[in-house]
C-alpha cells in the first residue's frame, strides 16, 4: 500500500514548533513498520510517501486518524505491487488466458 501524507503549511509549521511533528511520525512508523518512506514537496506542502504492508482494511482509521488529527493533512492510500507481486500476477494473468 502507498500511503500519501500531504501537510499543510501552517499546520506543518506549528507541530514542527510544539514537536509533535516527530513523535507522530514516529508511532506512524512504529505501527505500519514501512518497506521505505520518502519525504518530499509538493503543491508546496510537506508530503511523505509511506510503502507498507496493509494486511487488514479495517486498521484504515487508526492509520489516517493520527493524521488527519494531528497535521488536518490530505491522506490518499493507493495499492501498490512490488517487482515479486507483479511477477506473479502476470503469471497468474497468462496461465488464465
């Protein structure tokens, strides 16, 4: 899963003032224990792009709520394939045709 974190720019600036910025992200990461994250700009707000495993759907809320509660960031979760996954689906895609 891509999990898209875009911050606004005043809600960015006052967690990153009262330190709640680093301790959100921190048990964001702790939780979702990503593959990679990258963090980059975009429309001008801080913007992170997390790559994690999401087994359950019903765990969706408690990934998006810290966010939305704490950044009022825009939140998009995206399924995403890696090199193995891809693999298999073509496989599994010409063994159906």
């Amino acid at each position: 899963m891509l999990l898209k974190i875009s911050i606004p720019v005043a809600e960015g600036n006052r967690t990153i003032r009262d330190g709640s910025l680093p301790t959100i992200m921190e048990k964001a990461f702790a939780k979702l224990r990503p593959e990679a994250a990258y963090f980059t700009l975009e429309d001008g707000n801080r913007t992170a792009f997390i790559f994690f495993d999401l087994k359950d759907v019903t765990v969706m809320p408690t990934i998006a709520e810290p966010f939305f509660n704490g950044f009022n960031a825009k939140i998009d979760l995206t399924p995403v394939m890696n090199v193995e996954d891809m693999r298999a689906g073509l496989k599994a895609m010409l063994n159906e045709a």
